[in-house]
C-alpha cells in the first residue's frame, strides 16, 4: 500500500505544475541623462518574457517612433508589448529587448542638425547605446543590434544604419522619410522655416550629404553592401511613396541586398501594427544567425 | 484514512494542469471624497491584465450604468471583466482602465439639476477625472479619453462628449435616453413629479438646451463636428427607439460623422453584452490613432 | 471464401456512395409575354438544387432589383446562386424558387405610374404571379409567398406587401426608397421632370396614398397589423436613411411587428449581398411556420 | 478469378468515398480564324463550375501570358483552374470566364508592330473579343470585361487598358514588362535586333507613344484617370522592378487610383500562381459593383 501512495506522489510531483503564461513588460517613462542634450531624455523599452526569471543576455533591437509622437508610441498605439509577446510565444520571433527612445524634441528628429548645435544622433550613439547596454542585460556587438522605425524614425533608421553599418545586424525602415532627394530640397527646407541664412554652404552640403538616403546608398562603399540586413516597407497609399521607391530602385541597381514590400495601405498605426511582426521575423531571423 | 489519502491523490493526477492566464483586475466599492456632492462617492474600476507587471500608463474609459443601477451593474450584469480580458487577449481592444462611477442617487442622473443644487456633472468632470488620474496610471489627453453608458448613462454619455468635445476621442451611448425631445417634455416631467413649481422657467428652458441630445446636435458648431468619434447603438425593440432614431437622422442632416446600428433586440443585459466588445473595439481604434 | 466475398460485398455497399454537390441553377433571360404592358418583359429565375430530382411544389420569394440595373442584378452583383445554395445546403433556409423580375423600364419601377399609363403592379400581379405558379413548381398560397428587394426595389417590396397583405407571408425591404414622405414631394419630383401639369390634384393624390410607405403605415387597419412578417435593413450610411428611420418609429407607434436592422454600411452590393442571407433565413421562418 | 474479384473489392472498399464538387472546365486547344493575322489563332479558355448547368451570362477576364510561353501556360503553370475554381467555392470570386489568347508568335507580344504589318492589338480588339462575346455567354459591357497578364502579359494589359479605357472595369498587370522608358529605348531594341532601319522616325515616335505605359501614364486625360481599376503587382527581386516603380510613383503623381504591391519574389511561376488569388478577388470586386 505504502509503495502505491509513494507511485502515486510522484505522479503528483511528474504533473506539468500550473503554468502562467508568461509575459514581457513595457516600461514607459525611464530616462537617462545627456550631457549632449543638457538634460533628462526620455525612453521606454521592453523586456521579454524571461527577463526576470533568466539570467541571460539579449539582443537589442532599437524601435523609433514618428514626428509628434513620443517614446510611448510604439507601446500605445504600436502595441508592442502584445505582438512581441505573442511572436515569441509562437516562435517567430527571439527574445529581446527593444528600446524606443523620445525624439520627440521639436528639433531634427534623430539626427544631428545642420550647425551641430543639436545632436540627437551623437546622444544616440554615444551615450544611449552605451547607457542601455550598461543597465539592461543587452548584448554589444553588432550581430546583436538593430534598428527599425517609421516615418521619422524610419529615416533615423536609414541614417544610423548607413552611417554606422558596423554597429547594426539588420534595419528595418518603414514608411520612412528618406532624407532630401536632393541638395536643393535642404535649402527649400530651410526657407520655409526663415532660416536660410543660418548655414553656410559648406553645411548645407555636409547635412544633405549625411542625410539623404539616396545619397548614401549612391556612394556605398563595395565591401558595405552586405554588411546590414535591410528590410524596407512602405504603403501604396504613403504619401512617402516616391523616396521609398526610388531607394528601392537604387538599391537594386548598386546591387545593395534588401527585402522591399509594398502593402496594401496608407501612413496609418494600421499599417505599422502589421508590419511589426514581419520587422520581429526579420530581425530575429539575424539574431538567430537564420 | 488511506482510502481517503488515495481518493485526494487520484484527484490529483485526474485534474488537468491549470493554465493562467494573466487577467485584468476589478475593484467594486472604491470611493473618493466630493466637495461638490457633500460626501464619498463610489466607483469600481477595471484594471488591464498587465497594470501590475508593466509600468505604463494607460488610455480611460468611462463606462456609465443605467437607471436603478449602480457602479456595479457592469461588472456584475455587463461581465466587464471577463468580455475586457477576452477582447485584449485577441487583439481586439488595447489596454485600458475602465472607471464605473455610481450615480445611483435618486436625482437626475449624470446631470447637473435644473436649480444647480445636486451638480453630479461637475463632479464628474471637477472631481472624479482628476482623482483617477492622479490615482492610476491613467493618461490625461482627451485622445487617450473615452465616455460610453447604457439607458440613463447613454444620455450622460451623449451629453458628456457634447459638451466637452474637447475632453473625449470617442463617444457611445447604448440604447441611450436622449433628454427631452421638446422643451415642453422638461414641464411634463416635472409636473408628473410635482415639481412643476420649483423651477423659472428660464432654468428650464437652460436645462432643457443641456440635456436635449436633439437640440445640442441642431445647434452643434461647424468646427466641432468630428470632434469626437460617435458609436449609437439602440436595439429595434427598445422603447427608446424614437430619441435613438431621431438623433440619428440628425446627425446625417448635420454631416456629424458617426456610427450608428440597431441590433435585434431590447433593453436589456443581453443586449449590452453583447454590445460591449463593439465599444471596446471602437474605442481601441481611437487610442490606437487607427 | 464465399463467405468471405458476400462480406466484401456487403462492405462496398454500405459504403457511402459517391456524392455530388448538389447546386441551384439560374436563368437570367427569361422572359413572359405582358398585355398589360404591351410587350414581352423579362425576369430570372433561382431553381434550388433537389427541383429536377425531386417532383415537388416549393415557396417562391419574388426578389426585386434597384434602379437602373435589371433582372441580373441579383445574380451577377448579387451571388443568389452561391448564397441560396449555401443556405440551403446548412440549413439555414429552405429550397424555394426565387423569382426576379425586370423592371428597367424607365418609368416609375414596379408602381402602377400616375395616370395609369404604365401599369407595373398590375403586370406583377395579373400577369407575372399567375405565369410563374403555371409554368413551375411553385405554391400558390399566401403562406408560401414572400418579397424582397433594394431601394427602388425595397420600395416595390413595401408598397405590394402593404396593398396586399393577403399575398404575401413575409417581406423584407432593403435600404429602401420609401416613396413620397408628404403630399408635396410627388409635385415636387414631377415638376423636376416637367411634368407638372400631366396629372389632376385627384391623380397625385392618388399616388400619393398608394406610393407613400409612410402614409400605408399611418392608415394600415388594425386586423391588418400581424398580416405580412417584415424584416427591414438600412445602412448607417444609405442616403435613404431617413425613410426608413421615420418608417421604424410609424410601425413602432402603430404597433406593427417588425425586424429593423441597421448595420454598418451604404447603398452597396457590399451590403445587400451580407444581407440576403439573413432575408433567407427570416422568409424560410415564415415558410417553416417556425 | 476470385483472388481478382477480391482484389477489385478490396481496392473499392479502401477507397475514399468520391465527394465530387462543382468544379470548372478548361479547354487549351481552341483556336479562331484571324483575317487580321491571317491564319488560325489559338486560345484557351476557363468556363465555370455552373457553366453547363445554369443558363446566365458571365463576366470575362482577358488573362495574357508571357514571352516565350502560350495560350495553356496560365493552365499548366498557373493552375487558373483549381485556384479559380477554389476561389469561386469560398466566395472570393465570382464566377467568370477567362480567356487566355496565344500570343506566342515571335512577333511583337500583344502590340500592333512598328510598321503596322503584324497587328495583334487589331486582332485582339477586333475579332478575339467579338468571337468570344458571340461563342459564349459572355456579358459584352465595360463594366464585366477585365484585363490581366503576366511579364510582356502585363505589357498588354497596360496598353490595352490604356488604349480602351472605355472597355475594361479593371486591369491588373503582373511583374509586367512596362516598354520603353524613353523614346531612345525603341532605337536600342531596334538596333539590337538589326532592325534599325526598316522603320521612319516617325512610325518609331507612334510606336513609343503607343507603347511606353510611362507616356501614356504621364499623357492620361483627367477624365480617364478613374476609368479602370487597377492592381500592379511586381516582385521586389524582379529584374522589371525599375519600370514598375517608376509607373508606381508617376500614377500617384497623376493622382491615378490604383492599388500596387511588391511582394517577396521574382519574375516566375510561383510569383503569379500567389498573384491569382487576389487578381481574382479584384476583378470579382468590380464585377460585384462592390
């Protein structure tokens, strides 16, 4: 009798114990000092599922909201939390962390602007990345780094992975702005906003040069061709349509690797929450070393 | 004994493993102070499935009860928590903080009265709002703010978002009481009361000018026409069928955007049941920014 | 062995036999000679799937088209064959003959015209009916009769239900022109058409009494009340919203029992083909006797 | 003899039960006579599943193959049957004809040639569509006829559409071969083929003009801009990416409505066997007015 009970308990102990699906966690309102934006700058990021239970480094990917939004964006009207979950509970997607930061500055979005006056893009390197990688269990090297965004942010996107294709295992830009198409358009900008006396020539061209897309895929260097996945997705109904296109056009024409759609749809939440999962499928598929 | 310990274990083993999800959380008997009410005044509250791992802040909705009801009537008979849960666990609503507040008073409802003397509308808006978003993690823009209601609080819900268009993104009354249809209707009502003596009658002709859903949508500004996002929904067994329908044709003749549907069905529990995860989904496509 | 074979045999044939899906057909010109209306006049016709294999008699639902589209509306914009024939096939509706006739005439749809000169209604009752229960299969009683139709056609189906409620067991308008609101609006639409001064006050009133769905309520008699089931479906964006509201509140105040439906959507194919499953299964109701 | 008969028995019992649906025919080998080209021309042909059993007219889809196949390359590698077939069963299409014309005649594709010998755009227009109208039910308004093609098809269903705004609903060209882009571009293919000087500077000016989608894109009369619905679809490692995007990018200047897609993949077969189902669900959409 006594053997039976003993069979029985460890029947009881053999049992899958109750299992609470696990979920990440979205944090909204951190922040990190900038000595080069003399202040406090915002950030939200995600921490994948098994953050808290595992003792384990990740991946990072980096997540850019759109012009006149915030960090809270992707959380909000992105729903982050939800799809990442979800992709890595079914398996298409690795776990991560993703950092969406606040660009939200009335300023140049993420880059630095024409006299240097306001460095997003040196706060973003020199002192984001670093910061996330000393506070998060986040791995450094580039196989484990990318970055992604829309509009706006899909323009930073373009920018830092073109400008710093050593630190990003793969982009991802959606619907993004892709910079002055050319030189002429930084001037015209300038106008508008009564500040064409601000820059020099010099600087106008340093700026259109660092910032247009498709000067930058135009005078890629041979051996960076490779160097980033790309992933570039953009609406029929965008009205970013012909940088998107023309990008795509240049890309393939200096025969630049990349993965180019064209969905059904419009500059829309809609449209970003779709593509979210395919950016996830896409990153990880980098992470994973495929 | 051994039987008995046998019995428990085969118990056990037969039960299958629990699998929890994580879940929302409702509170039914809060209450906050009112100086504007002379007392405390309750109100539940549902909180979203990931309010206590995360920390973010959320969108608000304010889900009002009907007539002889009180702040539990949508837990209790409209499954708030359960038909919420279910709708975010599909993707078919964000989440959000849901506020249930009593107005289970004996007076008129979610409205100010005609002589100024019972001002649960300014509670409301005075009150109530600032401590849930000084309380909960609750976001304070009106694009992140959202009214709905049934019967009685489908009239304060029409006349919340009607008055402050700048204080809601989106707006549904459900099998909504819509105020007097002509002012004589305020003088009827308030014989039929014996109060036909207590009011001037330029306080009825002013309360009549705020609580007719009718009037306020005939003389509704130009500029404030897509102010706010409407979903109308009013069974065809309703015996409020003629306010409901009314207010739609008003709505088209002015050009208010809005979403309107009658269902097969009366006033009741099933119906707003079933409505809920409609509003849930109308009202996530606001905070989403679609 | 022989045994063994006989067992074999007994197998194959309880074995289910091939089965082959069994569909509806249509025949969309077809056509009836019409003295009334001095000419041969053309219709379609739904056969369900068992009416060549089987010999029996079936209800008919008479299936009216809008303006300026013909007697393959229906099956071409329409899909009554794969839609019938599904229903049908789940459960949902009975075998019945559907019937849809032309009325792309020019003139005023399916009503008998102002001088009574055109006589439509009277084709559709003297002649269409009688040629139909001759030369198919179809029952010919009240009880196994009903009629449908959208906007031009949602107006014929209200006007032949209410002048003969002793014809037809069901009938369901679709966003339906409700003809003249008031007397005024037939000299308004004839002025429009120049032909103002074709008709005595007598005649346009006339008309008025026999084509105003609102004044057919208003005056229907009380023992004619429960005669006809109707099932009435309008968009939330249709133009003809107004009709149709004003019609619902009349039957409510009259205390005529009715289905009223407004779901999401306009004056569109898109809406009326996700509505005939519904009049399917309403008019199979009444042709069930529940 | 009896070890056959058990065998026989054997084989029926394990046989599946037959279920035979509807399903459509496809015939590869009909052929016309052509005054035009002088001489037989093949085409194949799609009819649906309730073809043979009802007795209606049906809309047609003109559905062109490309460069260096026939009229049964849409049948062998584009399986138009089952996919048509299986879309119809689930509602996503509508039943339709297709007619798939052989084109494979080392001339020119879909185009009347430079010097006017070799007219198959004549022959097209001229006496497939009218033989097509007149040998089978086939409804011969605008507003049931619609165009597709793949590679050089898709060639042809630009310039047809572009051509005959007037006689298509909807044009949806597949990884399509654009023309030329300049009018050099003729002269360079000219040159190639050592045909430079077999034709004037002027037939070469009609010949760009007739056949650059760019020109005829660029040169659209506002009033034709909504004429045709249009879906574009072209892989994003087609080698015709440039023409593709660049037509993309001058419709949306244009203000053109159309839909296009690039989608993961190149210019082969199982490209446009994942393009047909939504070909069909956008042409079936024009053909249901929606």
């Amino acid at each position: 009798m006594k053997k039976q009970i003993m069979l029985l308990l460890l029947a009881c102990i053999m049992l899958p114990p109750a299992i609470l699906a696990q979920t990440g966690k979205v944090f909204d309102n951190l922040s990190l000092p900038s000595k080069i934006l003399k202040g406090e700058r915002k950030f939200a990021i995600y921490l994948p599922p098994d953050y808290e239970t595992s003792q384990r480094s990740y991946p990072v990917m980096y997540l850019l909201h759109g012009a006149g939004d915030d960090q809270t964006g992707w959380i909000q009207f992105g729903e982050v939390l939800s799809i990442t979950d979800k992709a890595i509970r079914e398996g298409k997607a690795t776990p991560m962390i993703i950092v969406m930061p606040d660009a939200n500055t009335g300023r140049r979005g993420y880059a630095n602007d024409i006299k240097g006056e306001w460095r997003y893009e040196d706060f973003f390197f020199q002192e984001l990345i670093p910061f996330i990688e000393k506070t998060y269990r986040a791995r450094s090297e580039k196989r484990y780094r990318a970055v992604a965004g829309l509009s706006m942010g899909g323009e930073g996107t373009f920018t830092y992975a073109l400008h710093h294709p050593e630190l990003f295992a793969a982009a991802c830009p959606l619907s993004a702005a892709t910079g002055p198409l050319v030189l002429e358009d930084v001037t015209r900008w300038m106008q508008r906003r009564g500040q064409d006396s601000i820059a020099t020539d010099a600087q106008i061209k340093a700026y259109y040069e660092r910032q247009s897309v498709l000067y930058l895929v135009n005078n890629m260097p041979d051996d960076k061709k490779k160097a980033v996945r790309w992933y570039i997705d953009c609406g029929d109904d965008d009205f970013l349509f012909e940088g998107n296109s023309l990008v795509h056009i240049a890309m393939r024409k200096k025969e630049i690797p990349h993965e180019f759609r064209i969905r059904d749809g419009g500059h829309s939440w809609g449209y970003w929450r779709t593509a979210l999962p395919e950016v996830l499928d896409f990153v990880s598929a980098s992470f994973h070393q495929f």
